[in-house]
C-alpha cells in the first residue's frame, strides 16, 4: 500500500508582526545577515519582512526567525483533521 502526504494551510494574521521582529532583533543587536542564516532564509528577505513589504510568510519562515532571535512570537497554528473523512468514498465526487 503506496502512502499519500497531505499538508495543512492556515493563514494566521499576526499584528504587528514585523515590528515586533525588528524589534527584538535591535535589543539584542543581532546583525541581518547572522540572523537570517540561522533563519534559513536570504537577508533581503528578512529586511523585507521587518519592512512590511513581504505580507505572507511560511510558518517555517515564522519558526525559523524565532530560533534566530531565541524567542516565540506567540503565533499558534491550529491543525485539525476530521477523521471521519480519512478514507474517501468513491462513490462520492471529490469537494
């Protein structure tokens, strides 16, 4: 029996997001390029997101710069799977 991966997308919108990240990236005078290697993610990319010119980030970008900075924002995904609906009827069309 072959297996499927599935994946989950949630959009979470994160007030101030972009401030708070370029704020504790001062206090603790971390330096970009530093921050964004540890992040996994290229330095005009996190520039961009401390500006507000990136909207959309992945929660593995999200979780990658709270490793860079040693801190959590908060941002809690919910994950749900309705289990009733984990084998598919084929007699059913998809949704």
């Amino acid at each position: 029996m072959s297996s499927v991966e599935v994946y989950i997308t949630e959009t979470v919108e994160v007030e101030g997001l972009a401030d708070k990240i370029k704020e504790a990236r001062k206090k603790m005078k971390g330096r970009v390029t530093k921050l964004s290697e540890i992040a996994g993610i290229h330095r005009s990319y996190w520039y961009g997101i401390e500006s507000g010119l990136i909207k959309k980030i992945s929660e593995e970008t999200l979780r990658g710069i709270e490793k860079a900075l040693d801190m959590d924002f908060g941002v809690v995904m919910h994950y749900s799977l309705d289990h009733s609906r984990s084998q598919p009827n084929p007699s059913e069309p998809p949704q």
